[in-house]
C-alpha cells in the first residue's frame, strides 16, 4: 500500500479522505502498530479527518496488544471535544484507564467527560461497572446504578453481568436481588446494547456469557427476564460447586 501512496504522490494525486482512512483502516487489520501509526499521521498532515471507522479499527488494535496507554494518547490525539463521534472517543478514553484498572483516573476522566458537556450512555456506565465488577468495588457499582437511574439510562445484560459477577465472586448470592432492585428490577427483557469494542477489553462477565448462549438456544420461544436468568445461572453455579467438592 506504501507503494500505492508514493505512485499516487508521484502523479500529483491527492489522498483524498476515504482513501487516507481506507490505509488506517488496513494497516489496523493487518499491519503493525508502527504501520498503522505511519498511516495516521499521514492522514493527520493532510488535514482529513479521521472517521469513525478508522477510529474503532485503531482503538481495537490497541486493545488486542493491550496498549491502553497509547489508546489513551490516540484518542486525546484525535480530540475529545469532537461532537460528530457521540460519545466513542470518550468511552475509550475511558477504557484505556478502566481496562488497566486506573481508577482514579478513570473517575476523573469521568469527570472531565461530564465537565466538557457530554452526556454518558450506557457504554459509558458500563465501562465503569466492568472495571468496579473485577475489584468488587461494591460501594461505586451502587453508586453507578443510582446515576443510570436518575439520568434516564436503562441497564442492559452487561450492567446485570457486572453485579452478577461481583457478588458471586464474594460469595454474595442472596444479596443479588437488592442489586437487582437498584438497577430498577430485574423484570425487564434482557437485551445488550453496549457497545462491543468493551468486550474486547474485558472479555464478557460469566452471567453474561451464560445468558447470551440460553437465550440464542431457546431462540425467542420463551420469555426472559434477568431474574429468571439469574435463576438458572445460579441452579448452574450451584451444580458446578456441587461437582467440584464431590470430586
């Protein structure tokens, strides 16, 4: 591709913005991070602007080498005040602190995020409680649920997950239904709409894993709520223990 620019440059042609992405978004698929690198700042120079696409192809090569610090730099690079992204630049803004377990920058980014006038989603709040989920941060997954509810954010699968896990993890399993409660019951239809560049970064939570494979299994043809999942995750949890200690 490298050749493809020089011959285009020999010709007096200029790399207009889908091509310029087009090499970002290669390099990010199939070269390396120097590669994909070079390619920005080609892309940069010429004053393009970076799109969405090569945004996400970049972030999710940083993640599969696990350099969320150079995720954090990219990111910051590209600008965090740009409006026509939504919220993608900040939430992996976020990730690049949340998946390393920095966490107190990841409530000050939080805070910067909200200071600068954008409003978190559900992927915003999930990055947060995936990270507070793997410390069994109890006391601020709670508190993350009671800023969902008072903005409006309805939970999903993943944000059941994180509690799930985190009380699981500490031998909590009795208290799970409280946590349920405070995320505004366990009643609704259960449905994921984070946004899957999380999990490349955390992976998904055992209750989630677990729901995602039943509920495809089943196909539609009955109906779940995160506490009937809850149910059979639990019956599995159970039986499993059960095999570890007779074995």
């Amino acid at each position: 591709m490298e050749d493809a620019v020089r011959e285009m440059a020999r010709l007096g042609l200029p790399v207009d913005s889908a091509t310029g992405n087009a090499f970002v978004q290669h390099y990010a698929a199939s070269g390396t991070v120097p590669q994909m690198e070079a390619a920005y700042r080609r892309l940069k120079k010429s004053r393009l602007l970076v799109s969405t696409d090569a945004i996400r192809a970049m972030a999710s090569a940083y993640i599969s080498q696990r350099k969320y610090y150079k995720l954090g730099e990219f990111v910051s690079d590209v600008g965090l005040g740009r409006r026509n992204a939504g919220n993608l630049l900040w939430n992996l803004y976020l990730l690049s602190f949340a998946a390393n377990f920095k966490m107190k920058s990841l409530q000050r980014a939080f805070l910067e995020m909200v200071g600068a006038g954008f409003r978190p989603d559900l992927t915003t709040f999930n990055i947060r409680a995936a990270a507070f989920s793997k410390m069994c941060m109890f006391w601020d997954l709670h508190l993350t649920a009671d800023h969902m509810r008072r903005d409006g954010v309805a939970p999903d699968l993943v944000t059941h997950g994180c509690f799930v896990d985190a009380y699981l993890e500490r031998r909590l399993a009795r208290n799970i239904s409280f946590a349920f409660d405070r995320l505004g019951g366990g009643a609704g239809e259960p449905a994921v709409a984070t946004d899957a560049i999380v999990f490349e970064a955390f992976g998904k939570g055992g209750f989630h894993a677990s729901s995602e494979v039943l509920l495809e299994a089943t196909g539609g043809k009955r109906r779940w709520t995160y506490y009937k999942l809850l149910g059979v995750y639990l019956r599995k949890q159970h039986r499993k223990n059960q095999i570890f200690w007779n074995y």
